[in-house]
C-alpha cells in the first residue's frame, strides 16, 4: 500500500502536495476547498496547474479528494437533493482538474426517509452526477459508512448494492475506512477476522474495486458504530492487526491515508501524522514479532 496522510489546505492549496512531502507521504487527501461552504469560487486554472506541478515535484503519486461534508445525496429534501448533486458534480470537476484519482464521498444518509428511500436518491444523484461528468477521468469513490444515525453504505452488501444500481463501473470505485468498518462490526484485529472481512469484500463490492483507503484506528470496540478516529495504536484497534492490510498483495500500490487526530504542535502541526506514518512503515516493511 502507498501511505500518506489528510492534508489541510489553509495555506494554499498548490502548498500541500509540499507539506505531504516534507512528512513523508506518498500519497496525500485533500478538500478541494473550503469544505464548510456550498458556494466557493471557482478553481482557477492556473491554480490546478499550480497544483499539479507540486504533485508530480514533490513526487506523490496519488491524490484524494474528500467531497464536502455538506453534501447528502439520501436526503429526500428536494433543496438539499439538489444542492448536493450539483455540489458533487463541482466536486469532481475540481478533482479531475487537480489531476485526483477520484472524489471520496460518503454515501449518504435517509434522515428519517427510509432505508429504500435513501438508497433510490443516492443512486439517483450518483448516476446524475456522473453523467454530467462522463468526459472526465475522476472517480465517484464510495466510502464505507460507520453507520451512525441514519447513514447508508455501513455494510459492503449496501455499498454494493448502491454500485449495482448505479452501474457505472468504469468511474465508481470504494474507499474502505479501518475505523468505520471496525466501528460497524467488522473486527479485523485477528487472522481469521482479517480473512472474513477480505472474503466480504471479495463477495460484494470486490477486491479490485477498493481503490482508496482510510487508516484510522477507532476510538470505540466493534459494533458501536461510532465514528470516532483514534491515532494509530491509541485506538481499539491497536496497531499490529494493520500489518495485514498493508501487506495484502491485494492492495499493492493503493493509497492509504490517515485521518487521525492531530496535536496542537505549534512548531508541527503534523507531528500526529508523523507517528502515525513510522507506525505504518514499520509493520509494512518489518517481520511480524512470533
Ligand atoms: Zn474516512
Ligand atoms: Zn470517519
């Protein structure tokens, strides 16, 4: 797997493929704006370009870009409906513009409209929002739910129902989060756990599909369905049960980002993310102790 880490944008966004680097990332996230607002203005080419050069100096190899907050593509209420299709649709506009592999988004949520409900609007808005960009390269990376409140897409049966449906295999891809499918049930702390989840993904959304992770550790046991990140190590999860993942050969060469809380270090803001990374590093390429 290629490691790296969310990088926030404040100080420009052509800067952070820059920070990722100086920590050590090869692979990096981002927001593509601010991600508290619906309306921003718009990216400017030369702002992309900007980008995209720092990208390619700076030698990462893969960018992410989360989808706002904001947007929720279960929502049956017709203002928010439309808000968020079209803000998914800016969404992957930007990230194809800044060279991303796709935009990471969260399925979505019914808010009290149903399951079934839920499911038809995040199809809906999913195959409109890709129509509208089918000239594009950026994927529509589906990311598994914790499962709190009324979100969807907290199983690999949902999520793979919601692409079935969508049926847009070329530009639809997965993002599997360790903490929201740790927080869901899936405890993958052991061999035989680690075996169950691969063989879930295997008979769902399948392996090939999974084209970003999130390493997360979790702040609350299995099953809790809390989305609550824990530093590598610091969390339920502990850090060892991640040497599988890392090692798959299934998932060579896919980015891995943490979104793991960070410390208030003035002098390194990132000093959270550098632990985390030598933690990672370190099961991906030592032996397992016996
Ligand atoms: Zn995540
Ligand atoms: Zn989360």
């Amino acid at each position: 797997m290629l490691l790296g880490a969310h990088i926030g944008i404040s100080g420009g966004l052509e800067n952070a493929p820059d920070t990722a680097r100086r920590i050590g990332c090869e692979v990096m996230q981002i927001f593509s704006k601010n991600q508290r607002q619906w309306k921003v203005p718009e990216l400017s080419p030369s702002v992309a370009e900007e980008f995209r050069h720092h990208v390619k100096s700076a030698g990462i190899q893969a960018v992410g870009v989360h989808a706002s907050y904001l947007i929720n593509l279960g929502s049956s209420d017709p203002l928010l409906q439309r808000r968020s299709r079209e803000a998914l649709v800016e969404e992957l506009v930007r990230a194809d513009a800044l060279g991303a592999v796709g935009v990471i988004l969260h399925p979505g949520a019914h808010v009290g409209a149903g399951k079934e409900q839920g499911i038809a609007n995040i199809v809906q808005g999913a195959v409109e929002a890709l129509e509208a960009t089918k000239a594009l390269k950026a994927h529509l990376i589906l990311e598994i739910a914790a499962g709190a409140g009324s979100t969807l897409g907290q199983t690999f049966e949902e999520l793979e129902e919601i692409g079935r449906r969508v049926d847009r295999d070329d530009r639809l891809g997965y993002c599997v989060d360790t903490c929201h499918v740790f927080a869901g049930g899936g405890d993958f702390r052991t061999a035989d756990g680690y075996a169950g989840m691969i063989d879930q993904i295997r008979n769902t959304i399948g392996l090939k599909r999974v084209e970003f992770f999130h390493l997360n550790d979790a702040l609350f046991p299995p099953g809790t369905h809390k989305d609550r990140h824990a530093n590598i190590g610091k969390g339920e999860i502990g850090a060892e049960p991640f040497r599988r993942l890392l090692t798959d050969p299934n998932f060579r060469n896919i980015p891995g980002v943490l979104e793991t809380p960070l410390d208030e270090d003035e002098k390194e803001p990132y000093s959270a993310y550098l632990r985390d990374l030598a933690i990672l590093r370190d099961l991906l390429h030592s032996k397992a102790k016996a």
